[in-house]
C-alpha cells in the first residue's frame, strides 16, 4: 500500500512578507490549503500553543474572524500532518490590522478640582495603525489648532474661569478619524458687586454673586471705618442684603461684602467686595471738643472745634445764652471777626468703639468788648445737608505781669489743645484766681493728653512734682507793689484757703533764753495744759 505525506500548502491572500492585511471591525477568513496525500492528513489552525479549529476537507481548512485592535500582529500557523511525517508541515501568516486612530484626552493634574491662577496641561495622544496624520483641537465649536503629530498638548498658564469649556481632540489617518473630549471646569471665587438703593432714610446693600459653582453662601457684612479698623459684624446671612439708617454718621465707613463657596482665591482667600458709604446729615462734634474757653476783654476770644462731616461745611455762627432773659435775646447772634477751616484727624464713637476719622477744625474768632460777653454761648456749623449745634462757656482770664503758672500732670495740655490758650497772642494771666483757676483745671482735666507738657517756655512750666494723683495748681508770682492780699484756691477747693500778703516782711524771731519758762505762754481759764518740745 502507497504512503505520502501532504505537500504544497499554502496560505490564500498571504503576502511576500507573510502579513495579511486587514480593516479593523471586517470579516477575514483564514484558508489555508495541501495537496493531500496517504493517508487522510490532519489541518490546523492555532495561534501560539492554542488550536482554534482542526478538520477541514479535500485538503483545505478554513478560520474565519472579525480582525479586531488585538490581532493586530497576531500571528496564526496552519499545520498538516499524517503517518508519513515524522513532524508536521506549517506554515504561519502575521496579521496586520489597519483601523482609525486611537485617541485619548487627559487633563494634568488630574484631579477634579482644576482652579483658577492654577498651572495646568491639556493633551491629546493618538496611536493606532496607520500613524494619525492630522490633530485638530476644538473648543465648543471653534476649532483651536491643527498638528501634524501624535501628540499634542494645550498648556494654560495659568487657567482662567475663560478656559472652562468642552474640548474635542479629532485625528485622521488614511482608514479614517475618530476623536476623544474633555470637559473642563475651572473653580473659580465668586465676582461680586454691591448694589445700592437709597430711599429718603433708609440705605439698602444688595450684594450680588456669580461663580462656578454656582452654590454659595453670604457671611456677615464687615464694617470698618475709613481707615480700615474693624467696628462690627452685621446683615442678613441669607440673601447678602443690608439696610442701614441713612442719616446715622455712625453707619458710614466701608463695608464689605464677603462671599464663599468654599474655594480660596489666589490669596488663599475668601473673595470679598468693598464699599464705601458716606454720611448724609449734619455736621458731628468729635468727642474731644473743649466746653470751656478763655477771653480776655476787650480782646477777641478764640473757639475751636472739631466736626465730622463727609460734605463741605456751608456756615458758621455763635449764638448768646443767658438763663433768665427773652427768647429773642437768647437768639442774638455774636460778632464773628473770623472763620477758619482747616483738616484734621480726630476719634470718634462708632458703636462703643473708638476710630480715627477725617474730621474739619473750625477756628472762630469773636468780639469781646465787656465783661457781659463772659457766659454760655451755642456754636451752629451747617453743611449742605442740615445744622447742628454745640454749647461752650467763655471765662475770664485777668491779665497779670510775667507770672507762670505751673500744673500738676494730670492737668497737662495735649499738642491738640495747645493753642486754645494762646488767645490773641497772650499769656494766661494769673491774678484773680478764684474764678480762673477752677475753670482752667476744669479745661485741661477735659483735655489730658502726655503728648506736651509745655504750651509756652514763657508761659507754662512742667510741674516738679510727677505723681498723677496730684489735684493742685502751683502759681509763682513775682513780687510787685500792691496794697491787696492774693488768695490761693486749691483745686476744686479742696485745700485750705490761704491769704497771703507777698510783701509784708516776717516778724523778726524772739531771742531765745536758757529758762524753759520763757517758752510757754500761760493762758488764763485753760487748765490741763501739756508742755510742748
């Protein structure tokens, strides 16, 4: 009996190089094909070690698949063999998969929260078989750029809340295109802006939001005066809104509307937005402002004050008061000879707490021909909203030669008082004191300040004693004719009254004796004496 092997296989399709070429997702049959011999051979095909079909008929066995991305370059044998072999024939075929390209997006860093002002990377990778020949990226609808590459990246440097959006990364290659998006949300703080609605008295803030997200919450409004120190927590949680009392000095100053949705600004922040809001009334006495001032007819008196107003002073005059006489004495106005503006800084009271503000120094100078001029008057400073008045006492102060007066420290003048004193370039006098020194204790205990002891080399004169607790006024004077005796107040009357003849000269002193005799003096009806060293 005859005995062959099979000989002359074949593989159908199969290229110079042993690769069969095929589209990514299309049928492919695999035919592999003997010329049979004696007996029956056995085909197979498998790919590794692995048989996938075995059989076939009249010397051909057939596979079929659908090539996809993971047989690319997959190798597949078809084997013949029957008794008349020793080892099988074979013979292999390597496919080649060809198919549009593979396209991935990804954001660095890839975290899910990407927020503004930080550094970020958008890329696009391609890979598949052919090699992409063409990149294009779009935003939305609007394309962006167009690469010959594999790879692409978009850097933003840093983001914006602009960059938010969707993004498409669309490559080509000879089988076709395909594309890959990203969407990209950038975190940003909320932009915020203050609306304001004024009726005829009331002020009302509206603070407005937007951000992305677009979930928020309004803290307290914070309102700080002008120069940015903190006075109070205040307003609605809720929706941001804010009603104020329009003609109250103490609302004015800068509010700030702070907003959070739980994403730091660049600054590591809470974002926040700031408004100003001015007072709209009359003008407002500071809280250091003297009662008490001091003239010296028939000279002009001076008065100083110092006013809030946020809107331009307009008028000022003095008003006499006088208990006991007609209403249309009591209006009679005094002759002003001057009126100086200047600006200063001053404290002020904006709920119970004390702050700096811009305030208008106001230095009025006024007739003082008699001694009825000495008494209350009411100061009016109008501005262009309204009036508002302010009581002060005017007093005498003597006039006296070269003497200085020397005050105790608690007494001491501030630099801001220094020349509520100096009026018309005098000196303050110190003769008559029963009536000035009470007043002018009563002036500097109003204006304590440790920020001048001296109001004038020629004038005023440190006291040498430092306790604070001191309520005394030293006076000097120098000696000069006079046929009256002085008389020393102590302050608020607190001491003894002394009355003092400056120039009557001590009685001369007894000479002494060696009788202890000679220092007693014995008085009739006064028993139970004792003697005394």
């Amino acid at each position: 009996m005859y005995c062959g092997p099979p000989t002359n296989l074949k593989i159908t399709n199969e290229t110079q190089n042993n690769t069969l070429q095929v589209v990514e997702g299309s049928m492919l049959q695999l035919v592999c094909s003997v010329q049979s011999g004696k007996p029956k051979e056995i085909l197979q095909w498998r790919t590794d070690t692995t048989v996938i079909k075995e059989g076939g008929q009249n010397g051909t066995i057939t596979y079929t698949l659908n090539a996809s991305v993971s047989d690319h370059m997959k190798i597949f044998i078809c084997s013949a063999f029957n008794d008349a072999l020793d080892h099988p024939i074979k013979k292999l075929v390597r496919l080649d998969v060809l198919g549009k390209p593979k396209v991935t997006v990804s954001i660095i860093p890839d975290d899910m929260l990407l927020r503004e002002h930080q550094n970020a990377e958008l890329c696009c990778k391609t890979g598949g078989n052919p090699k992409a020949t063409h990149i294009t990226w779009i935003k939305g609808t609007r394309q962006l750029k167009r690469l010959n590459d594999s790879k692409h990246c978009i850097p933003f440097t840093p983001l914006r809340r602009q960059d938010s959006g969707t993004y498409t990364c669309t490559a080509k290659n000879s089988i076709g295109f395909s594309s890959a998006t990203k969407q990209i949300l950038v975190l940003y703080p909320p932009d915020v802006s203050i609306d304001t609605i004024e009726s005829q008295n009331k002020i009302t803030l509206k603070c407005q939001a937007s951000s992305d997200p677009g979930t928020y919450e309004f803290a307290k409004w914070e309102h700080l005066s002008q120069f940015g120190k903190h006075i109070r927590y205040i307003g609605n949680t809720q929706n941001g809104t804010l009603v104020l009392e329009k003609n109250n000095y103490q609302n004015s100053g800068i509010y700030k509307c702070r907003v959070t949705i739980g994403v730091p600004d660049m600054n590591g922040e809470i974002y926040q937005k700031e408004l100003v809001v001015d007072y709209k009334g009359p003008p407002v006495f500071v809280s250091n402002n003297s009662f008490t001032w001091f003239a010296q007819y028939p000279e002009d008196a001076k008065i100083i004050l110092k006013v809030f107003s946020s809107s331009k002073i307009t008028s000022g005059r003095i008003r006499k008061i006088e208990e006991g006489h007609k209403e249309e004495e009591k209006q009679a106005f005094k002759s002003i000879r001057s009126f100086i503006q200047s600006t200063c800084r001053e404290s002020l009271a904006f709920y119970n707490v004390d702050v700096l503000v811009e305030c208008i120094e106001l230095t009025f100078k006024i007739a003082m021909p008699g001694s009825n001029d000495l008494r209350n008057y009411t100061v009016e400073v109008c501005n262009t909203y309204n009036c508002s008045s302010f009581e002060v006492i005017v007093v005498s102060a003597r006039e006296s030669v070269d003497n200085r007066l020397y005050l105790a420290s608690e007494f001491r003048p501030s630099h801001s008082t220094r020349h509520q004193t100096e009026l018309n370039g005098e000196n303050i006098p110190t003769t008559g004191l029963n009536l000035s020194i009470s007043a002018l204790s009563n002036h500097y205990q109003e204006e304590i300040s440790e920020e001048q002891n001296v109001l004038d080399d020629n004038q005023i004169i440190p006291t040498q004693h430092a306790e604070s607790s001191l309520n005394y006024a030293e006076v000097e004077f120098e000696a000069g004719p006079t046929a009256s005796t002085s008389i020393i107040h102590g302050h608020e009357d607190r001491t003894i009254y002394s009355e003092i003849d400056v120039l009557r000269l001590a009685n001369a002193i007894p000479s002494s004796s060696d009788s202890d005799e000679d220092d007693f003096v014995y008085v009739d009806g006064i028993e139970n004496y004792n003697k005394k060293d």
